[in-house]
C-alpha cells in the first residue's frame, strides 16, 4: 500500500525542464513583439505586444499591479 500511494503522487506528472530541449537563445530584436515581464529582477512571464500601450500576457502571471505605476524598458 505504502509503494502505491508513493506512484500516485508523481503517476500523470510532467518533470519540470530547466529549458526548451533544442532551443536557442534569441538574437535581440529577432521577435520585437515578444516581452519578458521581470518582478524583483526576476523574469516572471511573458507576453506579446498588441499596440503602443498593451502587452497581452496569462492573467496568472502577476497579480496586486496597479496600472500605469510600472516602468517600460
């Protein structure tokens, strides 16, 4: 029993990988639409460039942001 509920914590479970498996890193400016939103010096998530002002991103990925209060580099 103990063997089995053990299996069952990791049964359907994916490893987190530290990178993309045959990736590259990317030239800068190669896609200028991509941003990486950094929190703490920290990449937090990612997002795409929709116009001027907006950058669509997951709703999950920063939460207690006050609009407008952030710095665009």
């Amino acid at each position: 029993m103990f063997c089995v509920s053990l299996l069952l914590n990791f049964c359907g479970t994916r490893a987190k990988l530290p990178r993309i498996i045959g990736g590259v890193e990317a030239a800068l400016g190669r896609w200028p639409w991509q941003v990486s939103l950094y929190y703490s010096n920290r990449h937090t998530c990612g997002g795409s460039i929709i116009t001027s002002q907006w950058v669509v991103t997951a709703a999950h990925s920063q939460t207690n942001l006050c609009a407008l209060a952030h710095d665009r580099k």
